[in-house]
C-alpha cells in the first residue's frame, strides 16, 4: 500500500486546493501516471503515481484545501476485477487477517444497520462548513446547499444557524428584516448562482487588500506622448519581425525605460524589511499578464542586461506560459518592480496596486489621440498615453517618485536615449 502525499511545492506554498482527481477509485494506475490536478495561489501542480497498482483510496475529495505532507489518497497493489469495490476488497483483507473475524462477521449486519446509512446520509461540505457545523452543534445533513453539486459551503451553514435562531425566538421578537429577506432568498424569478472563488483568486484578493492595509501607497501622474516610438516601430518592426522572429511590442520600450529609471532612483527598486531598506542591485521586471484565473506577474530577468528583442521573446514565452497555466514558481519569484498595461482592455487611467513586497508598480494605459499644445499658438493632435505609478511613501518620497515618472517619459519620447540605457 502507498500514500499519495501532498509534495514539497515551493518554499512559499503550504497547501493547496485539489481541483480534480483524474482518475477515479478503483482505477488501475502505472508509475507517472496523472492521478490529480492540486490548485496552489501561484501554479497548478500535476501529481502522479509512484508505482503500479490500483486507487484504493480518496481520502480528499475535489473543492477541499490540503496541506504539504498530508496523505490524500492510497494505492494499493495488484489490480481490481470489473465492479469490486475499494471499500469492499479493503474489509475483506482486514477481516482475514484479525483474529477475531468470525465475531466481526457476526456482529457485520448489526453494525450495518447502524452506521452504513448515517455515511451514506453525510452531505458533501468543505472543511470549513463541517468546522463550523461542529462549533454551533448543526447536523450538516439538516443544512440545505445553495450549490447546485450539493456541497454545503460556510454561509450555507450560517443562513441555517440565522434561520434556526430565528424560529426559535418569540414572534415579536423576531426581526422583521429577516422576514423580508427569507423569500428572496429562495425567489426563483431571482436567481443567484454561487460561485466558489479559485485559490489563486483568493491569493489575489488578499494580497490586494494586504498592500493597501501595509503599504503608504500613493499614486502620481503623467502622459507619455508616443509620436517617436510609433514612428520606430513604423520603420523598423518588418525588419525587426524578419530578423528576430518576434514582434516590436511596446513592452521592450517601456522595460528599458523603466530599468533607466530604477538606475536613477535606486530605492524604487527596492523593498523594506522590517527596520531595514534591501536595495536591489539587479533588475528583475514583472508583467502583469491577464490568465483565465487571475492577473499574474511573471518576471523578466536581468532585463537590463536583455535586447529588445529578448525582452519581448521572454515577454511572448511567459505570456504563453501564463495562458496555459504552465508557469512555474520560478517564473513568478523575486520580481523588484512591476509594469502592468491596463491599456490592452481600454482602461484610459487607472491607479494600479503595489505588488508586495515591491514599493513601485507602473501603469500603462491607451493611446489615445488627442490635440496637444506645441506652443502658444500651435496645436496638433497626438497619440497620447497617461502613465501612472503607484509607490510605497514609507521610503520613497513624493519628489523622487515625480522624477521617477518624469524620467520615464523623457526615455520614452526620445526612443535613442533608451539605447544609450544598455
């Protein structure tokens, strides 16, 4: 018999959510075989069999959170007959090898009578409903789920424990709100589907509201005009597309941008450990790519050091990665600034949020024409972007973070002086 274990997945990740058993119990499975998908709030995770034999056991079903180390399922040597059953063929061993199995076979349709249907009434719940459910003394099997699976979430618990209070207080005692609300909860000319949130969604959410509760954020200003960058990739991405066989974003512009200015203001690269400012020497940029489950930021290394070309070969590659959720840890780790382009779904200004523990994120938004004043008398119309840029002001000032931004246009609008940046 062999555990299947919850793996060592990377030094940030404790546990994880399973998000489904591809193979079922009673199956026959090979060494590598793929027995489970494990959701984490970074990557998704491929378990396999680490030998032959047959899937005796799910200890933990699809939907529940799981631990590092912990035992969620067993494989069991040689291979199940057509229709046994796991449950059936594991008593049977366990009844020839003890001593007393004549008294146990004896004492079986007693035993039956009594438990077998109290496990077959027990409702499907997340841990956390049944931890609930055993705090305030509910039978989950009294406890009707919203889900349309069938499995009774925490706020399934809650609406009963609410309604059962409720029933037991004096008619006049009863609040009159939650009369009302009673009948639009089961309306079915109002219906509301519940969603279960991913755990990358989750992460998500509550890092958001983490930077904003730790993090002096504040946000600044400005507007890049584009005319000289569109007018290099006019002239040099066919060539540019020939030669490297990648296409001129924007994204290499601003990534060289943002790594000139990061040289010239140090501490926006940066991060505050404790008492203590870790002035990064390196630059490491992550872009914030849009996936199916959730923003995520995987890193560009040493971009400094990186071509245009490269930049935007690593850019399309982790994009890709991103999209069919084949990231790895390593691609998402020790990222020291962010650039996220909001521009791409329209968004004309924004304030983005500080990926923690970074102290600056820069915003990208549309280009959008409008009429610019050259000087008193003259006015044309421009492809102009706002930028913004969101920083921590427990170490960077207000000024440095003005200059930062400032720096960052200038490069932009003057495209050559980006090539003197390295």
């Amino acid at each position: 018999m062999s555990e299947i274990i919850v793996p060592e997945i990377g030094e940030s990740i404790s546990e994880g959510t399973i998000a489904q058993w591809i193979k079922k119990e009673g199956e026959s499975v090979s060494q590598g075989d793929l027995l489970l998908e494990l959701e984490t709030d970074k990557v998704n995770l491929e378990i396999t069999a680490e030998q032959d034999g047959v899937l005796t056991q799910i200890l933990k079903q699809e939907g529940d959170t799981v631990q590092v180390g912990e035992v969620i399922g067993m494989i069991g040597a040689g291979a199940l007959s057509a229709g046994a059953a796991p449950a059936a063929q594991a008593a049977e061993a366990s009844a020839q090898e003890s001593p007393a199995a004549p008294q146990a076979e004896a004492a079986a349709p007693a035993a039956s009578s009594t438990s077998q249907p109290s496990a077959e009434a027990a409702p499907l719940a997340t841990p956390a409903a049944r931890k609930l459910a055993r705090e305030q003394g509910i039978d989950l099997r009294q406890v009707q789920a919203v889900d349309p699976s069938g499995r009774v979430y925490p706020s399934d618990v809650q609406s009963f424990a609410a309604g059962t209070q409720a029933a037991k207080a004096p008619a006049a005692q009863r609040p009159e709100s939650v009369k009302a609300a009673e009948p639009a909860v089961i309306n079915p000319a109002k219906p509301i589907e519940r969603i279960r949130m991913s755990r990358r969604r989750i992460t998500i959410a509550n890092r958001l509201v983490e930077a904003q509760q730790t993090a002096a954020m504040l946000t600044t200003f400005n507007e890049v005009d584009m005319s000289a960058i569109l007018d290099v990739r006019k002239r040099r991405k066919d060539k540019f597309k020939e030669k490297h066989e990648v296409g001129l974003g924007f994204m290499s512009f601003f990534t060289k941008a943002v790594v000139g200015a990061l040289k010239a203001f140090p501490l926006l690269n940066a991060e505050i450990s404790g008492e203590e400012i870790l002035a990064k020497k390196y630059y490491d940029i992550g872009i914030a790519v849009s996936a199916k489950e959730g923003l995520v930021v995987p890193v560009v290394r040493d971009a400094d050091r990186l071509s245009f070309a490269e930049i935007e070969k690593e850019i399309v590659d982790l994009a890709g990665k991103a999209r069919s959720n084949s990231l790895s840890l390593a691609d998402l780790q020790g990222g020291t600034f962010t650039i996220t382009n909001g521009g791409v779904f329209g968004s004309l200004l924004s304030t983005p949020i500080l990926n923690t523990p970074q102290v600056g994120i820069l915003g990208m938004h549309k280009i959008q024409w409008r009429p610019v004043a050259i000087d008193e008398e003259r006015m044309e119309n421009r492809p102009m972007m706002y930028i913004a840029l969101s920083y921590d002001h427990r170490i960077v000032d207000g000024s440095e973070a003005v200059r930062f931004l400032v720096t960052v246009k200038e490069l932009l609008e003057d495209p050559e002086s980006l090539l003197l940046e390295g």
